[in-house]
C-alpha cells in the first residue's frame, strides 16, 4: 500500500516488472493481475472513484513476487521519501498454510 493516489493500473504493472527486471535482468516477469482498490464514496475532480492508494499485484511466478517486494518496499527512490511502498504478501488460501 502507499502507492500515489494518482497511480493507474498500468503505471502500477510497469513499476513491479521494471523492479523485477532491474535485479533479474534475465527474467521475463509476468503479472497475472493488478488490481487498485478505489473508494467510491470519495470522487476525483472529474468525478471518478479516488484511490484509497492500496493495490494488489500477482506474479505467475513466486520468485519473480519476491525479487519486486525486495526491490520496493520501504524503498524512498520509488515514489518519494515521504511516500515510501509497502508491499507484502497475501495469502489467497489459508489451508495452504
């Protein structure tokens, strides 16, 4: 979470496969899916739904999930010093655990 209010789902896609690929250059990172949660009680200046600035991303690979939240999280040279990503995983199923 903590990703710019103004960020789009496919600035937030480019920023994870850029991250991967600047630690395995090798790599060829797939996202399943990006998904930024929106509130939609609080409207932007054109009307639309405002970010609550939280986000989900999936990889198709663990690996390449591990090399982005390495390379972004707590990191100030992605946003800003003040606005720093956290990223973490979530857990789909429980019962794999």
């Amino acid at each position: 979470h903590n990703i710019p209010l103004n960020m789009d789902e496919k600035a937030l896609k480019k920023l994870f496969l850029d991250a991967v690929k600047r630690k395995a250059t090798k790599e060829q990172p797939v996202i399943k899916q990006a998904k930024i949660l929106y509130d939609p009680q609080k409207k932007n200046s054109d009307g639309t739904p405002r970010s609550k600035g939280i986000a989900f991303v999936q990889f198709t690979e663990h690996q390449h999930a591990i090399v982005a939240l390495r390379e972004l999280n707590n990191n100030p040279s992605v946003f800003h010093s003040d606005r720093r990503p956290i990223v973490e995983f979530a857990i789909e199923d429980v019962k794999k655990l």
